[in-house]
C-alpha cells in the first residue's frame, strides 16, 4: 500500500485581499487502510480567431489620468499606492469569474444574455482574455459590462514571454481606460517551464529577464491610465527545501536589483489560488489540524464505498500523526505498512513534499492570497491589491487523498 500525499493546482473565481482569519472546524468518525497520489496542472493558452464590435457607453471613470510627455508633476508615485485609490466597482463584493463563454467575443445576443445572468448573480469582477495589443473585438462586451457596474480584468494575451511593443500597448491601454477598464494581466504563470510558461526558445524560466521587460511594460500601463497586474506566480511553500531559490523569490529580487522595486508602488497580484480538493479553510480546517476520521454523515453525502472510505481515513490518520511527530515501527504494525514504506512517508514530509499545516507551509489552497500577502509583505514592507485571476475548486480534483474527490 502506498501513502503519499501531494499537492497540485488548476482553475478561476476573483477576490481582492490583505488578510483573512481561518475559519473552524466540524463532526466525528469512522475506520482505515490505503493511499493514492496525483500531480498538479498549469492553466491552458488559447488558440483560435476572434469577432465582435461596440454598443454602449461605460460608466466609470478613471482614477489617475493618462500623463502626457510634457505633465509637470512626476508622472510615477513616490510611495506605494494606498489601497483604497485603487479602482473598485459600485458596492464590490470581491466576487467575480474569469468569462469563457467564447475565448475572444461573440455575438452581442450572447453577451446580452451573459452579461444579465451576471448581474442577478452579484458578480463584480470579470476578466477577459485579449488575444495581442492590436485587438479590440471585446469593446462591445466591455461597453455591457461597465454599464451594469461590474468591473473588467484584461489579460493581455502573447505566447511567449517577449517584451510587449511598447506603442500598441499604450494605445490598447489608453483605448480601454476610457471605456473603465483599469486592470491589465501580464506573463501568465511563468513559473511554469515550456511554453506553458510562456517560454518558446528556451524551456527555463528565467525570472531576471521577465522582471526586467516587465517593469518596462508596467510603467507603459501606468502612464496610459491603468495598473498593471505582477505576473501570475505562486509563493512558495517555504517547508520546501530551496523556497528562497523559487521564481517568487527570484523575480522580486531581480527587480530591486535592477532598481525597478518602485514600479511595485502601483502595481497589483495576480493570484491563481487553486484549492484542489483542499477546503475553503485550508490549511487551517479540523482535518488537517487534526486528522480526524470521516463522519458517517460525509461517507453517505459524498457516495463513498468502504475501501474508499478506509483509504481516506488511513491518510487522515497518519497526517495527524505527523503534526506532532515522525511515524515509527508501531505506526506501521499498526496501520498494516512496511518499514520502507514508513521511512519513504517520514522521508517527504521532512522534505516538505506532503502537506503543512499553515500557510508559510502549505498554500496550496484558497487562502493562497494570503500566503503570497505575507511573503510579499516579509520582502517589502508594504501591501498591493490582490486579484485571483483564476482559482478555486474543479470539478474532479482528488491529488489530497485525504479529502473526497470533488463533485
């Protein structure tokens, strides 16, 4: 029998954040035996052509204006923003969706009929992909979203993580502030190697280069009326051997090593916090502080047959052994395991490959805007918005084999 237990991520919900306090706890158990493991998933590039023209006008305004060359004042803040001059919907909620009703536009019917479905749901926050700096097909779409107060993210989409021409980008940004659009998303996960990543030539992430074609284009946006977004990473779980040498760490570096920390000032975080299988508290729910057992009430809600049942328990088990100490020889008479199996399961937890039990330790969760807020707050001293660009549950994640598959 195999007991491994790790950890992965995959796709979208919107939130804005500083800090959060874990929410409690829940019920009482049942029985033990066996254990799977699964891997993680980067998020998917698009591919086809887009279509679609303007309607209406929006109604929101921008916050700072575009600067011409010839403004008087400094055209760049001095001191980080205060979060609150940040631009937010009428009555924002922090709720919102990452739109894929089509990846470009579509028909304006369609987006009638989106868009009012959005609104009885109280969304406030929606993102859109906009394939290069030349397209323009989300106008009308843009135009139906500001007018019923719900704010647009755009991602500007390019393949692979080269500068962005510095013209286009400047007219598409001054292009969508007059229409209320602030935001703009940059680099998709490019911690990630390959072109997942954005890295076409050479598969490795090299964090120095994109810090530094990244402030450039950050300072474009900022000049042309918007706040560009920090490319989408992840900060690390730091029980991981070498979490200082992860690509948070080496981005943030190489910007203040280049003298660009103050590009920061007015920038945000673009989070992708994937909770896989993992609950909304963690890592701070009763079963992973715990390891207590399931409940009969959640082995019927959740369908799960015995040896699934016992398969979950088994891992619960023994991570609630392990909050407090190794497993030893008796663990593994007791849970039916060989020696070498026990040695392997002390081995990767000591090496910080199976869960934690707090956020320095174990962001693989909702709360990951947390984690990233504190480890971002140790480096520099100050807060910047963050916006979860993607995130949240999908549907058929089990990679935690101490939680049910999600449904």
């Amino acid at each position: 029998m195999k007991l491994i237990i790790t950890l992965s991520l995959t796709i979208t919900l919107l939130l804005t954040a500083c800090q959060t306090t874990p929410p409690p706890p829940q019920p009482t158990p049942t029985e033990i035996t066996a254990l799977p493991t699964e891997t993680p998933t980067p998020s998917p590039e698009p591919t086809t052509q887009p279509t679609n023209n303007p309607t209406n006008q929006p109604t929101t305004q921008p916050t700072h204006q575009p600067t011409d060359q010839l403004a008087t004042q400094p055209p760049f803040p001095t001191e980080p923003l205060s979060l609150d001059a940040y631009p937010r919907p009428s009555q924002d909620n922090g709720l919102g969706i990452h739109w894929s009703t089509h990846l470009y536009a579509q028909s304006d019917e369609a987006t009638d009929y989106f868009v009012n479905e959005l609104v009885e749901m109280n969304i406030k926050w929606v993102k859109l992909l906009v394939d290069g700096l030349t397209n323009r097909d989300y106008d009308a779409t843009i135009d139906r979203l500001v007018a019923n107060d719900i704010m647009p993210i755009i991602r500007i989409y390019q393949q692979c993580n080269t500068p962005y021409d510095p013209e286009e980008l400047d007219a598409l940004v001054r292009h969508y502030v007059a229409k209320g659009v602030y935001y703009y998303d940059l680099y998709n996960e490019p911690n990630q190697p390959g072109e997942s990543g954005g890295w076409c030539d050479d598969e490795t992430p090299q964090p120095e280069y994109l810090a530094e074609i990244w402030a450039d284009a950050a300072r474009t946006i900022y000049l042309a009326g918007g706040y560009p977004g920090l490319p989408s990473f992840f900060a690390p779980n730091q029980k991981e051997e070498g979490w200082r040498e992860s690509f948070f760490y080496q981005f943030f570096d190489a910007l203040r090593e280049q003298g660009n920390e103050d590009v920061l000032y007015f920038s945000w975080g673009s989070i992708h916090n994937y909770n896989i299988n993992h609950p909304p508290a963690y890592p701070y729910d009763e079963v992973n502080q715990t390891g207590r057992l399931l409940t009969p009430e959640e082995v019927e809600r959740y369908e799960l047959d015995p040896v699934e049942a016992q398969t979950i328990n088994l891992n619960r088990a023994v991570a609630g052994i392990l909050k407090h100490r190794l497993l030893t020889e008796a663990d593994a008479d007791r849970f039916n395991l060989s020696n070498s199996e026990i040695e392997a399961i002390n081995h990767k937890f000591a090496a910080g490959e199976l869960m934690g039990f707090n956020l320095y330790d174990d962001s693989t969760a909702f709360l990951h805007f947390v984690a990233y807020r504190n480890q971002f707050y140790d480096l520099f001293g100050f807060e910047i918005p963050l916006i979860s660009t993607e995130g949240g549950a999908t549907r058929g994640s089990s990679e935690d084999p101490r939680y049910p598959e999600v449904d």
